[in-house]
C-alpha cells in the first residue's frame, strides 16, 4: 500500500497534473467541489494516470479538503514505475 499526498484544485475545465513537488502532487480536478464529485473524479484520473483500477485507490484524509491522502494498492508494480508514469504524465500536459 502506498500514500500519495495531493493538492487538489477543483472546478477546472479539464483533470490534470500542474505540479510534481517533494511534498505533493497538484492535480486540477474537472468537478465541481460538491458531494464527493471532485473527490471521485480525482481517483478516476489518478487511477487513469498510474494503470490501476480505480477499487486500488482510497481517499484515506481529506474528503473536504484540498489537501487529500490517497492510499493506492499497486500489487506489484514499482515505485520508479510510477514515478516515471506520473512525471510522463504531467509533462505531457505540458505540451
């Protein structure tokens, strides 16, 4: 199991990564903050992003805050694998 912090900027017109840090990944979110849509809509992307289902990502803190903790379950796949899939990711949004 594995703990991603993320800041999350909801009501964007489309889901990406806007920041890779130390500390966090910045994710803008393309719902509106309202109910639990942003929050959904952020694992859908997040488990788009790192090849998982979305039943392999949690939302452990956070479900009214910015600031959200997902615990992911990758079975076997590495932690380079992953970082090398999410900065590929958020490079592409770049272009």
């Amino acid at each position: 199991m594995w703990f991603m912090l993320t800041v999350a900027k909801p009501g964007a017109k489309k889901s990406q990564i806007i920041s890779i840090d130390d500390d966090a990944i910045g994710v803008q979110i393309a719902a509106p903050p309202r109910e639990g849509a942003a929050n959904e809509e952020l694992i859908d992307y997040m488990s788009h992003v790192l090849g998982v289902k979305t039943k392999c990502i949690q939302l452990d803190v956070g479900t009214k805050s910015r600031n959200k903790i997902l615990l992911i379950n990758f079975g076997t796949t590495t932690k380079t694998t992953t970082t090398t899939t999410t900065t590929a990711t958020a490079n592409n949004n770049d272009s």
